[in-house]
C-alpha cells in the first residue's frame, strides 16, 4: 500500500498535495482578513470624526440632476434639426421600420397556412416529425386563441431585433474572442447591457427616436445582443488548442484559421448564443410595447391595465409558444450540426481544414465528393422544404383564405378569470389553520423584509463597505474585493443610499427563498428522470411567460406590497436556479458515485459528501444567476409596491425624468455588479492570477 510519502501521482500524495493546498488557501484568507481589519483600525475612526452617522455622507455625495437635465433637454430641441439625427439617428429609424414593414407584409401574404406549413417544415428539416408537428400545432394555436395577427406583429419585431442582436453580438465577440485587450475592456459593458433594467434604458431611446416600433427594435438589440457577444467570445476563446496549432503548421492565414478552425469549433456556443438572444429579445416583448412595440406585448399590457388576466394570459401565452418552438428548433440545429460532424465513415485520424474529425467530435471530415454529396443533400432538402411551403401559401391565397377564420377560435379569458376570482376568494383569507395568502404576506414582510431593511439601513455606511469587501475576499482576490466596494461606494456617491439597501434587502430575500426551493427541487429532478421530465413544460412555461402575465395573479393572491414583489422576482429566477442546479448534480463524475456507493454510502451521504460538493461550480452559478435575474424582476417590483430603486426608475420613465431613472438603473448595476463579485470566486475570471 502506498503511504502519503510514496510515489508522485499516487493517491496518497494526491490527498497530501489537497490538504497542504487547502491550508494554504485557509493562511492566504487569514492573511487577507488580517490585513482588511488593519486597514479598519486605521480608516474607520477616520471615517467617525469626519463623517459621523450611519447614512452615507451628504459631503460625498454627486448631483446628476442638472447634466442628465441639460442632456435630455437637448436632445428634445436638437432632434428634429441637428445633423446626427438627420443623418445618422433618422436613417437608422428608417431602415428598422422598413425591415419591419417587409417581414410583416410577408408573412401577412403568406397567410396562416403558409406560415404554418413553413414552421412545420423548417423544423422537420432541422429535427424531424415529432418536433415538426409541434411546431405546427404551436403556431396554430396562437391562431385559436384568436392571437394570429397580433403574433405575426411580434414575429416580425422579433425577426429583425433577433437579427440585428446577432449581428451585433457576433461581431462584438469575434472582436472579444480574438483580442484579449478588448476582452476586458469588452467586459464591463456587457455586464451593464445585461444587468442595466429595460426601463432605464427606455427613456433615453425613445428621446432619440420617439415613440413607436424603431425604438423598441433599439431597446431590444441592447437587452438580446450580451448574451450572443459572451457566447461568441467564449467559443472563440476555448477553441482546441491542438486543432489550432495543427491548422497554423499547415500554414493557414489568420482569416483561414478563423473561418476554416476557430468558427467551426465554436458553433455550439454560437448556437446557445442565438437561442439565448431569441429568449430574451421574446421576454423583451411585453416591456417593448410600453414604447409603442403593438403585438402580443401591447395586448398584454392593455389586459394588465384592466386587471383582466384571462385577456393577458389569452395574449401572453402565443409568446410562451414561441419561445418554446424557437428554443427547441434552435438546440435541435445545434444537436444535428453534431450528429453530422460524427457520421460513421470517418477516418479517425484524419484532419481536415474545419477542425478535428468525428473522434474530436468538432468540425466536418471524410473524402471531398462525400463532403460535396452532403452539401447537395442538404440543400436539395432545403429547397423541397422551401417550394412545399411556397406552394401551401400559394394555394391558400388563390382560395382567398390568408386570415386565421373567426369560427376556428377559443376564447379562454372568460374561465381563466372565473378561477383567478375563485382563488381570490378562498385563498386570500381566512383558510383554515394555515391562513390564506394574505397572511404569508403580511408575516413575511413583518417577520423578514422589515428586519432585514432596518438592519441594513441601521448599519454604519464603513460597516456594509467593510463587510462586502471580506466576503469579496473570501473567495476572490483584492481585486474582486475592490470592485465590489467600488460598486457599494458607487450607490452612495450617486444619492440613492437608503432605497438601494432597501431594494437590497428584498433582493437578499427573494434570492434565499429561490435557492431553498430551486436547490430542493434541482435534487429531486437530478434523482428522478421522470419528475424531471414532468417538471420541464412547467419550468418552460415560467421562464418564457411575461413577468407582467403573472403580476396579476400575485397581487390578487398576496396584496400589493413588497412581499408580492419578492414573489414574483422568485418566481421568475426560479427556473433558471433548479435547471443549473439539475444539471450540475447530473454532470457530476459517475466514477466518484460509483466508488461512494462501493464503500457502503447511502443516497443521502452520496448527495451531501459527493454530488453537492462536486457540483460547488454549478451551485454557485445558480446562485448568481438567481441574483441577476432577481435583480431584474426589481422594476416589476415597483409596480405592485415593491417601492425603491423599481419605483424610481419607472416614475423616471413614466415622468420623462431622465434623471431620477437613469440614477435609479446605475444603482440597480451597481449592485448586481456587487453581488456577482460577493457571489462568484475569482477562477471564473480569467484575467487574474490563482491565488493573487
């Protein structure tokens, strides 16, 4: 038997190397701690003499008032003169109302049986029957819930924001992929594009380019285009570095090594990137038609206005059919780039200029005439699919029948609101023993959100700068702990001290109730295929349904107030958490289980001294990722109560008070910037070193 002293790469030194790593890693933590708390000693008495009190100092503080008043002004008197909107601003309105125009007068004159018959057959193209059927029957049923126009509006806003969010992501990550310079320098204003609300961002659109379908195109792009630049970057960035030195000793050119190696190798990514860009330019759809976007988002926003949630959920649930169909059709492209690229016949050691062969499992290989036949294949399949769809939708122009008929329609608005007055009825109060929803509300905010705010705001403004940086510290280097205070001092500096803690302390609890129901509910499905399978179409739904659909019904159940605002932000991060959370137990090595379960484990030590310490990486992703997207749900929040920085970034917006929203959104990205450096440690950022 080998003891801890044997031969290097034994499991013993293995096991010796691990706890000598981990205590030094413990030192360097103690050491970081230790030096914070002299910078304490020394800063903090400072701090006491010259700026006494628990606030942020008013002497430490910046109007942007004025010069956010000055800008806005401007743009009002300078819009319909100044040259930059005559011919820069002006032209790019045109072209986006003009490729709107062109893709909705298409699928108008294409009718609901063409455009059925093109879903169906571009996804039996890329996946086959079942999903074609699907597809088709998703796409008509947005015409029985009486929906077909409003959807082909929302379809061809989506085409184009979809497309120009791709190209811009696409070339901002081939810049970030291939330039580490611009990588970082790339970075910061990704994370602002993502995290900055939609609301903040209205205001200044819409004084540029007014009310109507150009600025809510515009708003779009900059919401959908992060996810497709991180992709794009990531890919390029993690193509094979074998691959590409074989490529390089071939003597290709840097375009030939990013056209015929680097591209290929990252279509996955590029692919997750599209899907990623068509989920969240959808979930723009509802907040878009506050600005004049028309579609299903104007009429969900019309019902909520009324408080009629049969209407909202009639318009809301064709954009869940949506985003499920596009969703499924883009990862069934992505499945069926790779059933290619493994096609049996393939040399295993062959290499072609695309990347590796089918053992590599990235790239295209084999004889040219096969790689030709395939290529022909392929595009004969196409323009079948193209001329059955062409002649669906010929035909039914000739037979006059290009609208959805009026008798093919089910009007679901009238039993949705029966059962939401039913449920208001015997579950807001007075259930027996448990109390109704009220209740939960009213002991939730009492018991949770009430003290969690005043202990933030009655804690010293050194004391919160001081505490954010040793949790920085813990996981991350001083770096990671200087941007962190940075971002808290940020708040301050900018006025909005006291409603940021209290958005802070309803996000700190909207993100505990997430992560205890997300983590439980990750477990089950990771141990059961069938829940898993069962749970999906439900966390489908959540994920893709419009926050505001779902406003509704949590203010009937909860009141308004900020625990309605803590429900719904739960419920929108809800599914992002157990999926994460689903995958990362699933992904977990089965050797590492396999030698538990040797040893006698059972399931329960299997999952708490195994799986949950393996899957950390994903566990902590799903923490932020449940930060992020509860910190996106905080302007909703102030719709229904939630008060803070949500309700000050929509009084900015509905106001015209650039100022006031503006002010309130930085806030909102600054602690989210706060939170993913308190959240996530330093080896997920490839610019520092390990162990710095």
């Amino acid at each position: 038997m080998t003891t801890a002293t044997g031969t290097p790469g034994a499991p013993g030194t293995s096991r010796t190397l691990g706890a000598l790593a981990a205590t030094s890693g413990r030192r360097r933590g103690l050491g970081k701690l230790l030096l914070l708390a002299v910078f304490a000693a020394v800063l903090v008495p400072l701090a006491l003499t010259r700026w006494p009190g628990t606030v942020w100092p008013e002497a430490l503080t910046v109007d942007l008032s004025g010069p956010l008043g000055g800008a806005s002004d401007w743009i009002i008197d300078n819009r319909d003169s100044h040259p930059l909107f005559l011919y820069f601003f002006g032209h790019v309105s045109n072209a986006v109302v003009l490729s709107v125009r062109a893709v909705y007068l298409l699928l108008l004159a294409m009718g609901w049986a063409g455009v059925t018959a093109a879903a169906g057959l571009i996804a039996w193209r890329v996946a086959g029957g079942r999903l074609a059927l699907t597809t088709a029957g998703s796409v008509a049923l947005c015409g029985v819930l009486g929906m077909w126009v409003p959807t082909m509006q929302t379809l061809a806003l989506m085409v184009v924001a979809v497309a120009a969010s791709v190209v811009a992501g696409a070339l901002l990550g081939l810049a970030a992929g291939l330039s580490d310079r611009l990588h970082r320098a790339l970075r910061p204003v990704l994370d602002t594009m993502q995290v900055l609300p939609a609301f903040a961002y209205l205001l200044p659109v819409v004084l540029i380019f007014g009310i109507g379908v150009p600025a809510a195109v515009l708003a779009t792009v900059v919401y959908a285009a992060p996810p497709m630049a991180r992709l794009t970057a990531l890919g390029l960035r993690g193509a094979d570095p074998g691959v590409m030195e074989a490529v390089t000793s071939l003597g290709a050119t840097p375009w030939q090594r990013l056209l015929t190696a680097r591209l290929p190798l990252a279509r996955k990514q590029l692919l997750l990137g599209l899907n990623q860009t068509i989920m969240m330019a959808l979930s723009m759809a509802v907040i878009a038609s506050v600005i004049g976007a028309g579609g299903l988002g104007d009429r969900v926003y019309q019902a909520l206005a009324s408080v009629d949630v049969g209407a909202a959920l009639a318009a809301g649930l064709p954009i869940v059919l949506l985003a499920v169909v596009l969703d499924r059709t883009t990862a069934a492209a992505g499945s069926g780039l790779d059933r290619a690229a493994a096609r049996p016949g393939r040399p295993a050691s062959r290499m072609s200029a695309f990347g590796t062969s089918a053992s590599g499992g990235s790239g295209f290989s084999g004889t040219p005439s096969a790689v030709a036949a395939r290529f022909r294949t392929g595009w004969r399949g196409w323009a079948v699919a193209a001329g059955a769809a062409a002649l669906v939708a010929l035909a039914g122009r000739l037979l006059d029948r290009l609208d959805w008929p009026a008798g093919w329609t089910l009007a679901i608005a009238g039993p949705v609101n029966t059962a939401v007055d039913w449920m208001t009825a015997h579950l807001y109060s007075g259930v027996p023993v448990v109390g109704g929803t009220a209740d939960w509300a009213g002991r939730f905010t009492t018991w949770v959100l009430d003290p969690l705010r005043g202990g933030l705001q009655g804690l010293p403004w050194w004391a919160l700068l001081l505490t954010v940086a040793a949790l920085a510290l813990l996981i991350g280097t001083w770096r990671t702990a200087l941007t962190a205070v940075l971002a808290l001092a940020a708040i301050g500096v900018l006025g909005v001290w006291k409603p940021s803690l209290d958005t802070l302390s309803q996000v700190l609890a909207a993100v505990a109730v997430t992560l205890v129901i997300g983590f439980a509910t990750g477990i089950a499905a990771a141990r059961s295929a069938r829940f898993e399978a069962l749970l999906r179409p439900v966390l489908d739904v959540f994920q893709t349904l419009p926050q505001f659909v779902y406003l509704i019904p949590v203010v009937a159940l909860f009141g308004v107030g900020r625990a309605p605002a803590v429900a719904a932000a739960v419920v929108y991060a809800l599914p992002a958490v157990v999926r994460i959370t689903t995958q990362g137990l699933r992904q977990v090595d089965p050797a590492a289980l396999e030698s538990a379960r040797s040893l006698g484990a059972t399931g329960g030590q299997q999952l708490r001294q195994v799986q949950l310490p393996l899957a950390g990486p994903a566990l902590r992703l799903a923490l932020n990722q449940g930060v992020v997207l509860v910190l996106a749900v905080v302007i909703i929040g102030g719709l229904v109560g939630g008060g803070a920085l949500g309700y000050d970034v929509v009084f900015g917006l509905a106001q015209g008070d650039l100022a006031t929203g503006l002010v309130a959104g930085a806030a909102i990205v600054c602690l989210g910037l706060m939170l993913d450096r308190v959240t996530q440690p330093t080896e997920r950022r490839g610019g520092e070193r390990k162990g710095a």
